[in-house]
C-alpha cells in the first residue's frame, strides 16, 4: 500500500510501477545493492539477469570491494550500470560513492580503499569519514550518506553520528546526498531522512540495501537519463525521484540471516574491530554524561 502521507513530490513510498516510470521517460535504478563479492549472497549474473527481464539498471556497492560492481559493468549489456561501493567509515558512516566511469572507481579503491582495509574486509576500514571523503574529490564521483540514521545499535549513519557527537555537524556539507529511501531501514528513519534532505536541499538517492535476489529492485532512484553519466549528473542536480517501500519483517531476518553468515569467517577480526571502534566511543559517552552531571551541580 502507498504511504502517501509521507510521500513528497520527489519521494514516493509505494511499490515501484516500472510501465509507468519508463511512459515518464524516466530511467530507474536500484542505487544500493550487495552480492556473493562482499556480504551478499547474490551472483553479479543473477542480480543482472533480474534486473533486465523487469526493466531497471543497477549499482552494485559491496563493501569496500569492487570487483563485483566492474564485472556489472562488463556484462551489463543495454542495462544501465553505475559503478559504484559502499566504504565503511571507521567513524561510523557508510559512504556510498557512484563514480562516472569504472575507471575512476578501480583507481580510487586501488589507491585508497584496498589498503586500508582490516581483517574483516567489509568492515569498517582505517580511514575516517573526512579522509574519505578528501581522496574521493580527487574523482569525477557522487558521494552519498547511506542510512543517515544507522542501523539498531550501531553507529552505522551520518546523521546519527552527527547526534551522537561523534562526528561536527560541518561534515555534511562535504556530501553530495543523502539515501532517504533505503530497503533495510524502518520507515519513521526513512522520513526523517527525506525531510532532512528536503531541509538542506541536498541530493538524494534510494536503494533496497538488498543482499538477496527477492530484494533487488523494490526501491529505485529514477531520472530522466540515457547512461550513468547523464543519470549521475541528474542526481547531482536534484532531477531525479526515488520510489520503493522497506522489506518487510521477515525479509529483514532473511538478510540478516545471509550477512551474518558470510561474516562469521571473519569472527575474530570483527570483533577486533568493532571493538576498536567501540571503545572510543564509550569514552565519549561517559565523558558527555560526567559533564551533563557537572553542569547540572549547584555552583
């Protein structure tokens, strides 16, 4: 069912009508998308093949990994493929960086991604959220805050970072976007992100964050564009729309189900890492709270 009472003129929560997007001449690509490369459990192959037979292009952003996005690229025959992955912050977000040509994306994870990721590859990497976001303005490349309210527990999204503390809230202004519909998130999370994109006019994309076939194409960004560089530029300019509902409950436990088991392998270094990036953080925590208190004593 739509939700349009939270749908705007850009954002539409409804299940995607691809007849009646492409009658809008409009092109519609799933912008978040995981395969067997990273987390996912889904074949380059299969994701593609679906996403011909319905009629939608495709970005593949596996974690700090592209070998799965550059082989979309080579065999994406007439479909439009934006090149493109998913970089974990050591700070918390996740950074969704679309690159013109799949060049330019090869080189940036070559020389700035590839070392400097840790034992658990598609986790968090060495470099944080500034550092990132410097050596990609090196590249013709779009960069867009996933899930800007993180996911559960973790401090997996910028916005959330940002109330956190963890990060100022200038970091903003070095992203080109926001996701403001993302599949694994919940709903009320996906309007405050549509309102925030609204608020600070920036651009916006959406994706089903999809590590399995049943989710490749429920959420698409749409703009009127003949290839990934036409699409891009739309996305840049505000021209676009996104259009797609969040997975259900138990499509959630069914991803859930697929990315812990492909992380299991990497136990220890997670949580290695989750560690490492924990423990600063509940230093923070524990000094915000004894300044609150002092603040809060009777001078």
């Amino acid at each position: 069912m739509p939700r349009s009472d939270h749908n705007s003129k850009k954002v539409r929560f409804e299940i995607p009508n691809l007849a009646k997007l492409r009658e809008e001449g409009l092109t519609a690509i799933d912008m978040h998308f995981h395969t067997d490369h990273s987390d996912g459990q889904v074949r380059v192959d299969q994701a593609l093949a679906k996403a011909r037979t319905a009629g939608f292009g495709l970005a593949i952003t596996d974690h700090n990994v592209v070998s799965g996005s550059l082989r979309a690229f080579e065999e994406r025959g007439d479909l439009i493929v934006v090149p493109g992955m998913e970089v974990s912050a050591f700070d918390g977000p996740h950074i969704l960086t679309y690159f013109y040509s799949p060049r330019d994306l090869e080189d940036y994870f070559r020389r700035h991604i590839e070392p400097n990721r840790q034992g658990s590859p598609w986790l968090a990497i060495k470099l944080g959220t500034q550092e990132i976001i410097d050596r990609a303005e090196g590249y013709n490349c779009v960069t867009i805050a996933a899930h800007p309210y993180g996911y559960l527990l973790f401090n997996k999204g910028l916005q959330k970072s940002i109330d956190n503390k963890y990060l100022p809230p200038e970091i903003m202004k070095r992203f080109n976007g926001l996701e403001v519909i993302c599949g694994g998130m919940t709903h009320s999370l996906n309007v405050k992100a549509m309102k925030l994109a609204e608020e600070r006019q920036l651009s916006f994309t959406g994706g089903t964050d999809g590590h399995i076939q049943s989710d490749v194409g429920s959420v698409l960004t749409c703009a009127p564009a003949g290839d990934q560089e036409e699409f891009l530029d739309a996305v840049v300019k505000r021209q676009n729309l996104v259009i797609g509902l969040e997975k259900s409950t138990l499509e959630k436990i069914a991803t859930g189900t697929v990315v812990m088991g492909k992380h299991s392998r990497y136990f220890f270094p997670a949580m290695a890492i989750n560690y490492q990036q924990n423990a600063p953080r509940i230093m923070h925590y524990f000094r915000r709270l004894r300044d609150e208190l002092n603040q809060d004593r009777p001078k």
